[in-house]
C-alpha cells in the first residue's frame, strides 16, 4: 500500500470537531497511512488516538502545535513524535493552557462591554471542559445568530484591532523548541506562508527558529496554495530545513483542510518523516 501522510491535524481535545477516535477512523477512510494528531497546546488526545490507531493498523505520531510568541507576533510551531511523558513539554503546555483560561475570561469581558453577553459561559460550553480557544468563541458567536460564520466572528471580533482581541503571550520560541527536542521530538514551523509576513521578516524568523534548533518547516499545509509550497520549499532548502506536509483538518464541515489529499512535497525537499525512519 502506498504511504499517504497527514502530520498536522486537530480533535476535540483543542478546537477539532471529532474526538480523537474518530479522527483517526476518518484518516483511515480517507486512505491516511501516517497521521500526527497535534492539537493545541496539549497531549491529552493522544493515548485515545493511539489506542484506536493500534487496533486499526495505521501510524500515529504523536504531536503538538505550540503557540509561540515571536517578535510580537504569534506563530505556530509542530512538535512531531514526541514523548508524552516528557515532563518539560508538559510543564511548558500546562502553562499555555493556564494563559488560554485567563484570557478566555478578558475575550468575555470585551465581547460583553461590545453588547455581545455569555460568550465566556458560551465558550467554555463547546470546550467541553477541554482547552478552550478562539474556535470555541467564534462557534458560539455563530450558534448565537450575530455572525453568520466562523470565518467573519474572526474578521470582526478575534484579531488584532477588532473588540475581542486579547494579545497573546505564548511560549518563546526558543524554550518551544527546547521542550520539542527534551521530548525527542523534532520542530516544525507550523503553515509558514498563513503569517502575512514580509520576506525579510520570515527570513528572520526562519534563522532565529534554525539557530535555536528547529529541523522542520511545514511545506505543504491544507491552507497553503500550490504556489505558496513551492515558495516555502525553497526556504527549507535554503534553511536547511526538513519539510513537513500536514492538512491542519479541524472538522468534515469545513473544506480547506480535508484530511489526507495534499500534493507531493515539492522536488528537492527532505521529507521530515525521513527523521523517524532513521531513529
Ligand atoms: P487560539 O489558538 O485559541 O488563539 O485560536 C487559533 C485558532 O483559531 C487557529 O488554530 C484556527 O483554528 C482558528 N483561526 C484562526 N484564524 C482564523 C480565521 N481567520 N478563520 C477561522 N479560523 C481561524
Ligand atoms: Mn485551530
Ligand atoms: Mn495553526
Ligand atoms: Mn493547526
């Protein structure tokens, strides 16, 4: 059978809509060979995911994406097989998801002064207890008829400039990648052309990101243009960098990250996975 990869995926235990069980049993329908459940700042979806990976014979490698405050900005790093007993990834995600609560409560706070009440309430509802993100307000939002979809409850109220815009303060990227490498996992730089950022600027973070011990950029994303992975796949030679190919699937419903389906990576690119098949 040949070998169909989907290293950047999300379930219920961030802000996917299926748990983790049944993302794995998608993967498989849609013919994903190596699958890597990264959720949000959290493990907690990944012995499910393995166990039901087990019984149906598919690969699953266990991952992350990591929020990561960089030159003000905030980025998306993947750590990719890594050790769900590393104590000081699960040290550093405990501490983002404290971050995650506290400001789950000011996006409240702002959505109320705005006129819009029970967002928190709301939110915290869809997380089911879980982590709760952006994701969640923005579904409320459009359960609760003010926006008609998920994308326009970001446009309007979740970005920088807009009402219920809270800056974040994430992990630098430095102590992400070291938490990354301690858990013998490699980094990734998550969908680098989603960033809208200069040549110049991405320049930057790419030589920050290899000088700390980053391996991996994520070439082929689900929300990334052919012509965008062509561009990254230059950066990941010119960086020495391996490439990462990933849909970043949240949910059936939503049609630009279908699981499985992305183009070859481009010529020239080393394939991350080559790193676990030599470990
Ligand atoms: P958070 O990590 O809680 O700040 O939420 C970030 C998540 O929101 C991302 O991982 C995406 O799933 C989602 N997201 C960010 N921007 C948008 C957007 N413009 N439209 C839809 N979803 C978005
Ligand atoms: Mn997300
Ligand atoms: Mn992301
Ligand atoms: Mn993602």
């Amino acid at each position: 059978m040949q070998t169909s990869y989907d290293l950047h995926t999300h379930s219920t235990a961030s802000d996917g809509t299926l748990a983790p069980a049944a993302l794995v049993r998608a993967a498989v329908e849609s013919g994903v060979t190596v699958l890597a459940l990264t959720d949000h700042d959290t493990l907690e979806g990944l012995v499910e995911a393995g166990e039901e990976a087990r019984a149906l014979g598919i690969s699953l490698i266990p991952g992350v994406e990591i929020s990561v405050s960089w030159n003000n900005r905030t980025i998306h790093m993947l750590g990719l097989s890594v050790d769900l007993e590393a104590t000081d990834l699960q040290l550093g995600l405990a501490g983002l998801r404290e971050f995650r609560d506290s400001r789950a409560v000011k996006i409240g706070e702002r959505l109320e002064k705005y006129g819009i009440s029970g967002a928190y309430e709301g939110a915290l509802a869809l997380s089911n207890g879980r982590l709760v993100s952006r994701t969640h307000f923005a579904r409320y939002l459009v359960q609760q008829g003010h926006v008609a979809d998920v994308r326009k409850v970001f446009k309007k109220f979740l970005v920088p400039g807009k009402p219920g815009h809270v800056k974040g303060e994430w992990a630098d990227l430095q102590s992400a990648i070291g938490w990354v490498k301690q858990a013998g996992g490699i980094a990734v730089i998550a969908h680098p052309a989603r960033y809208g950022m200069t040549r110049t600027v991405l320049r930057r973070l790419l030589a920050d990101f290899k000088e700390a011990g980053g391996e991996g950029l994520e070439v082929v994303s689900g929300s990334h243009s052919y012509d965008e992975a062509l561009t990254m796949g230059r950066y990941a030679n010119e960086f020495k960098l391996m490439a990462s190919s990933g849909s970043d699937f949240h949910s059936p419903e939503n049609a630009w990250s279908r699981l499985g389906h992305l183009p070859e990576l481009p010529m020239g690119c080393r394939p991350v996975w080559d790193f676990w098949q030599q470990h």
